[in-house]
C-alpha cells in the first residue's frame, strides 16, 4: 500500500469557503465577500458525516483581495474574513477526529496585483521582486494568469519564488492538511511541477497533489502563459483534454477529470438520459493510464454550470450521472450543494464577468431536497462497501 492510497476512492466534497456556512449576508449573485469562514464550516462536519463524505475540498484560504480566494496577497497568512490560522487548525483537526481529511486549493502559478511583492516590482525595477515576475515592457506589459491583468504570473523559474510558493505550501501542510487541488497547473513549467513533488513529498509523502489541467477559454494569445510541451505544434494540429490530462503522469498524483465530465455532458445531461454504456467506455479508458494515477471525477463546479442546471432541472438525469460517477474506481467529488438540489437561472459562460457567480450562490441550507440528500447518502455508501 503507497501513501496516498487512501485518495483512490475517496467521497470529496467541495466548498466555496465564502459561500458555504456563516454568512452575514445572502446576496445570491454578488461578488463580494458573503461572510462565510473556516469555523463555520467546521460546525457543519456533523452535516458532513451525515452525508458519508471523506474528504472536504476548501477552496483558496491565503489571504486574499476577492471572495473566491484565487486573488492571493499572502501566501503565509489566513484571509481575516474567513478566519484564522487557529479556525484552520480547529478544522483540520476537527475532521480528522470525524474520520474527514481535508484538502485545499492551492494558488502557485499567480498572486493578486495587490500582493505587496509585485506592487513593489512595478515600482522599483532594483526590487529583489522585479525578478519574480515576468515584464515584456515594466510596468504595465507583464504575463499574467492568461490576459487578467488583475493576477500578475509568478516567474517560477526564479528560484527565490519558487521556494517561497514551495515554503508556503510546507507552511500548510504542517498544520495537518492531507492535501492539495493546484490551480492551473498547466501554467508553471514541468521542471517546477518535479522539484514542486520533489520538495513535497520528502516532508510529507501522503500529501495528495491533484492538478487543474483544463484548457476551456484558452485562446491563442494565451499560449504565451502557459507551459505544456510543444504548445504552438499542437495548437495547429488540436489540442485534446486527454492529452493534457497525461502530461502530468509522474510529476502529479492525478488531475481532475474534465473528460468525465464532457463525456456525461454529451450522453447524459443533453443526451438520452441513458448511462450504461458509459460505464464500459469509461472504465477501458481508465485502464489506458497509469495505475495509482488519479483521476478525480465531478459533475460540477465553481467555475461551470451546476449539474442540475445541465439536466434542465431533472433530478433523474442527473441521478443518473451520479451513479456512473460513483461506479468508477476513481475518487468522486460533490460540489457543495448539489446533493441539496442547488441550480441557478441563467448559464455560466467563458468570457462573461461575474456569470460564474450562478454556480457561486450561498448554500441551501433552508429548503434543501431531502430526498436527493438521501439518494446521496446511499450512492456514498455503496461506493465505499464496493470498493473498501
């Protein structure tokens, strides 16, 4: 048995940390800060247990100047709004004592234009932080997290940032954390991917690292920011999911499943509504990767349409996309809400500012569908009696 093992079927549930418990203020499509914080998801691990999960999904936690967290300003601090470093550790430990490891979204690729670093650079080109980012004309012409000026790319070729995004990430992990979901992870290079294992896994070797390896809305112009092989080559000739997926085989423990889901968008949430085929299509594929490679699947999340909204609001179909999801030997990830029935009114869509806050709205926890809670409850037990 390998250390991360115990990632392979894992139940994950995802929270946005603003939006899922303690909020001051329920303004569905607003994006600001709401109030939610790290205690008050830890006075829902009872929900949590209820629900069967295994492992909780935070989103971006480091101090921050949006409510997302992904804006990063410190990567050694807790945003105040959400808590402290004390709320975190009571969390951490909290699920631990439930039998719930906790992961969290983890930032390395940019940081907010407000981070003290960078707002030096663009004012001194003597700062030790010039060489932390990447100017074409300093200034204003720097790479960034594709073409948002707002998140300024980190040079982690530099070796001062590479280890500061390295030390912080240890800095987490020392408090007890299980693991991490890397933003973005086709935007720093391979070489800093391997020495980013390398560094991890000698201090803590069951820290689960799982990749965002996703390329919707990437347009030519942005190929510039990022760092898969032979980008521009395979720009002409096309570049697949699949591919992208593989890249990271032997310096990651696994990426999400973004095929998955396209290949349950297309036959079941707008399509027949039929999933039994799927299931020997998916798990052949499955086979051609490596073994202990994970391949975390999800239905949903926070930047997409929920998966009810997919369905056009038929919990049928979508119930029958959970059951594939959690047939397969692979971990499987709820976003928080789904199993209390959440949708929205209008789609999410690449390039439209602040349509992804439909997929962003406070938890349901008043009106929530029991029976879709419970058909969840029981879809999480059968996984865990198939596959324990």
């Amino acid at each position: 048995m390998t250390s991360t093992d115990w990632f392979q079927n894992a139940i994950v549930y995802h929270v946005l940390i603003d939006r899922f418990a303690g909020l001051t203020s329920t303004e569905p499509l607003c994006p600001e800060f709401l109030g939610g914080t790290l205690r008050a998801i830890t006075g829902k691990l009872p929900y949590l247990e209820e629900l069967g999960i295994d492992t909780l999904w935070l989103s971006p936690f480091c101090k921050t100047s949006a409510y997302h967290g992904y804006h990063v300003t410190d990567y050694f601090e807790v945003e105040p709004r959400f808590g402290t470093r004390d709320d975190l550790r009571r969390l951490i430990d909290g699920g631990h004592t439930a039998g719930i490891r906790i992961i969290a979204d983890f930032v390395p690729n940019h940081c907010g234009r407000s981070h003290p670093f960078f707002q030096e650079a663009i004012r001194d080109r003597r700062s030790r932080y010039f060489s932390w980012f990447s100017f074409a004309r300093w200034p204003d012409d720097y790479l960034c997290f594709l073409d948002v000026k707002e998140l300024p790319k980190l040079n982690l070729n530099c070796p001062e940032a590479r280890d500061h995004v390295v030390r912080a990430a240890k800095h987490w992990l020392s408090l007890g954390l299980d693991g991490f979901r890397l933003d973005h992870v086709i935007g720093p290079s391979h070489d800093f991917w391997k020495f980013f294992r390398r560094e991890i896994k000698r201090d803590y070797p069951a820290t689960v690292l799982i990749g965002e390896a996703w390329l919707e809305g990437i347009d030519r112009r942005h190929l510039k920011t990022l760092q898969i092989r032979n980008k521009y080559l395979r720009w002409i000739f096309g570049v697949s999911q699949e591919g992208i997926q593989r890249e990271y085989c032997g310096e990651l423990d696994g990426v999400l499943d973004f095929r998955f889901r396209d290949l349950v968008r297309t036959h079941i949430t707008h399509g027949t509504g039929e999933g039994p085929a799927l299931v020997d299509i998916l798990r052949r594929r499955l086979a051609t990767y490596p073994k202990g490679y994970f391949l975390p699947t999800f239905l949903d999340n926070h930047d997409m349409n929920r998966i009810l909204y997919e369905c056009r609001n038929d919990r049928e179909r979508l119930k029958a996309a959970a059951r594939l999801q959690f047939s397969l030997d692979q971990p499987a990830i709820i976003y928080y809400g789904t199993e209390a029935g959440m949708t929205h009114e209008y789609p999410v869509a690449v390039g439209r500012p602040h349509s992804d806050l439909q997929a962003r709205q406070p938890m349901h926890w008043n009106g929530q569908d029991k029976e879709l809670f419970a058909f969840y409850r029981e879809l999480i037990r059968q996984k865990k009696e198939r596959f324990d």
